[in-house]
C-alpha cells in the first residue's frame, strides 16, 4: 500500500504536455518582444550614429563651401601691352566689369569642381594602363574680353581698336588662371592619392573621404573625428570610403541640381549666392526663352516643371539609411538611360554655344567656338536630353525620359525607398 502511494506521488510530482507548451509559447513570445525592442534599439543607434556622422561631414562640407566667397583667385590680367608702330606707346586695356565678375564666377565654379569634387573626372582623368592622370584645368582656354582704344586716332586695323559702344570691335586676351597650369595644391594632393584600381562604383563617398582626408577642423584633420568603424572599402578598389551606421557608404554629391528637397532647404527663387553680380549669361539675354535643343540659358527644375534663374546650391551628404538604396541618380542619365559615370563638366560636348541666342549682347568679340563653362546646372546636357521634359512631378512627363540629372529620383522608385534617407539637408531643419 505504501509503494502505490509513492508511486502515485512521482507520477503527480510532473508537467503535462499541455503545460510544457505553453511555457514555451510564453517563453517564445517573451523572447520576441526583447528581439523587437533590441532591434528597434540598435536601429535607433544607428540611425543616431549615422546623423552624428553626415553632421561632422556636413560641417567640413559647409565651411569649405562658403569659403569661396571671400576666396582669393589667383587670376593674372596682363594690363598693357606694346603696340608695334606707335613710337614708346603703352596700351592700357579695360577689362570689362561684367567680364571680370564672368571670370571670377567660372573660376570659383571650376575651383569648387576641382577641390569638391563628387566623381573622378573632377580632378584627374584615367588614361592607358589604368593610370590616373591631370584632370582638365581652365587656365587660359576662355581669353576675356577687353575694350581698347584707336591709340593714334587713324582708324587702321594694324592696331586694336574699338570703344565701349563698339562691342563687335572687343578682343579676346589670354589670361592664366594658375601658374604653369597647375592646379591648386590640395587637387595635386587627391591626385597621388587615387589608386590604379580605382572603381567609379561609389566614387561620389571616395572623393568625400578624399575631401576630409585634406581638409581640417579646429586645427586638426577633419577625417580624424570619423571613428576608424565607420571608414571602409565596401567595393575593395583600394579607396575608402565613409560609412553609415549600417555600413553603407555615405554619398556626396556637389551640385545636386535634380535633387527634390522634401525638407525645403532649397530654395530655388533664392539667386546664386556666388553670383553677386548676375553674370551668368543667363541674365545676358533681355527674355530667356523656354529650354531647347539650341538655347540652354535657362536653368531647369525638373521636380517643379519650372525654368528660369540659376538658383542657390547647397551640397547635399546623403545615407541611404537601413535599406541601403540611395533612390536617386548620382551620375548624370542621358535619354537612353545610360548612367554617365565619367561624366566631365569640362567635356567640349557640354560647353557654352558662342552665339546671341545663348550669350545675348556678350557674344560680339568671342569668335565661334564653344566657351569652356562651368555650369552646376548642366543647361547644356538638357538641352541635349529631352529639354522639354521639365516636370517629373506631374505624373504626366515622368516616364517620357530615362534622362536624370544628379540628386534626381530614380524611375520606377517608390517614395518608402527615400523615406528611411538620412541626408544633411535633413539634419538642417532639426538643427
């Protein structure tokens, strides 16, 4: 009797099947919830530690630009010259005052192309056996315009001649923009820093690293406040690059001139803040006309469906967040769709037209070939690519064209593929 007692007792004394399961299930559904809440967590630090990021980036990126407002230009205007046949005379030339502002504009442009630049071709050019060579300089290749005068009074054409209300009668003189041609230390330094391997997969975040890798920040190298975790070679071209806080690498692009800014930081009625004097040819012309095949003058906001004025740029620092999809074009896309990574604003293809449609009353004097022009709003490319299509907004025009120009979204993306970006533009308004 007393043994089936015992026994009865050991059998009591266990779980059930029953009990087991729901043990487990309660276990299980426990174990999810902390899984979740680490998980929102570590999603939350790395999107803080990616903002903290593009903010130390974005305030290099900030502080170089502005500096090219109060930038010394190393420009050199020879003055006078001697004329042949008039007896110990000096020709004092007047370098026009809309012309010297021209100049200085397209010099500050082609500086900030060289020394921020977003792709390779900015500041160095591969040629044969995988060799990166000099990037194109400007230099003397648009002679400025001068006015002069008939020094001796007998109207010959041995001499220059002309006047200020004879704009046929302006010559064009050759001016050096950087001695020997050479270009500005820091663009020599990116220069010997490129590796033969070199890949233009993610050169937009190679030539960011390359850009704090010179640049400094309260006396010390601004690529030093990066921690050493969040630099990297994700393609393995033998160039860093600076990653989020998912290890992606974080996209720079200069002139983001198709970029629809969600965040209203760009405002485009604001007039180029480097262009203080309305020089670009834009304001040459009395009534722009629309965008064409031939006329490039005005400056167009594919996202609004509106052209006008060139507006005020700001660089834009972007992380495609926890997806790792950009959702945006960062090479130039022409109207067959074909990503132009090699893309050179220097390229003959996309300089200025020397005519009257394009240059209004300061075309007299330049002759008929092309005007080497730093342009960020790449007038000449939409010309060349569906002009037109200056609305992707719309719905309507948004499939007529696979063109995109740099910043633009990309076709065929939804809007939740942008919405989990991180850019500085963002962190701006926060701030």
């Amino acid at each position: 009797m007393i043994l089936n007692e015992q026994s009865s007792k050991q059998s009591n004394a266990g779980f059930t099947l029953v009990e087991i399961m729901v043990v487990m299930v309660v276990i299980g559904i426990m174990g999810s919830m902390v899984l979740a809440a680490v998980q929102g967590v570590t999603a939350s630090a790395r999107a803080s530690r990616t903002r903290t990021i593009i903010g130390m980036v974005d305030s290099v990126i900030q502080e170089k630009y502005e500096s090219y407002k109060y930038r010394s230009l190393p420009v050199e205007i020879p003055t006078t010259d001697y004329l042949a046949g008039v007896t110990g005379s000096t020709l004092s030339f007047e370098v026009m005052g809309t012309e010297a502002a021209r100049v200085r504009l397209n010099m500050i442009r082609d500086l900030q192309r060289m020394e921020m630049p977003d792709r390779y071709s900015d500041f160095t050019r591969q040629v044969s056996g995988g060799v990166w060579g000099p990037a194109a300089v400007y230099g003397s290749a648009n002679p400025v315009m001068i006015d002069t005068a008939d020094i001796d009074g007998d109207g010959d054409t041995e001499e220059i001649i002309g006047t200020r209300q004879e704009p046929s009668s302006r010559r064009a003189f050759s001016m050096s923009w950087f001695k020997s041609g050479a270009p500005p230390s820091v663009v020599q330094a990116y220069q010997t820093r490129v590796t033969a391997t070199a890949t233009e997969e993610f050169q937009s975040a190679e030539c960011l690293y390359l850009i704090l890798a010179t640049s400094y920040s309260a006396g010390t190298p601004a690529i030093d406040a990066i921690p050493t975790s969040n630099i990297g070679d994700v393609d393995g071209d033998g160039m860093f690059e600076i990653l989020d806080g998912w290890g992606y690498p974080i996209g720079f692009i200069r002139w983001p001139v198709g970029y629809d800014d969600p965040d209203g930081v760009l405002d485009l009625n604001s007039p180029d803040e480097f262009d203080l004097f309305k020089s670009d040819f834009y304001y040459s012309v009395q009534t722009p006309p629309a965008p064409s095949s031939t006329v490039v003058l005005p400056a167009v906001n594919v996202n609004g469906g509106a052209y006008g004025a060139p507006w005020a740029m700001r660089p834009l620092v972007i992380s495609p967040g926890e997806d790792g999809e950009y959702g945006i074009a960062f090479d130039p896309i022409n109207s067959s769709g074909a990503a132009l990574q090699a893309y050179d604003y220097t390229a003959s293809a996309w300089a200025w037209p020397k005519n009257v449609a394009n240059m209004g009353a300061e075309f007299e004097g330049r002759g008929t070939s092309t005007y080497t022009w730093v342009d960020p709003y790449m007038r000449r490319f939409i010309a060349a690519n569906n002009p037109g299509v200056i609305n992707r907004s719309s719905g309507t025009y948004a499939a007529d064209t696979e063109r995109r120009l740099p910043g633009e979204e990309l076709t065929g993306r939804a809007n939740d593929v942008l919405a989990d970006n991180i850019t500085n533009f963002s962190l701006q308004v926060t701030q």
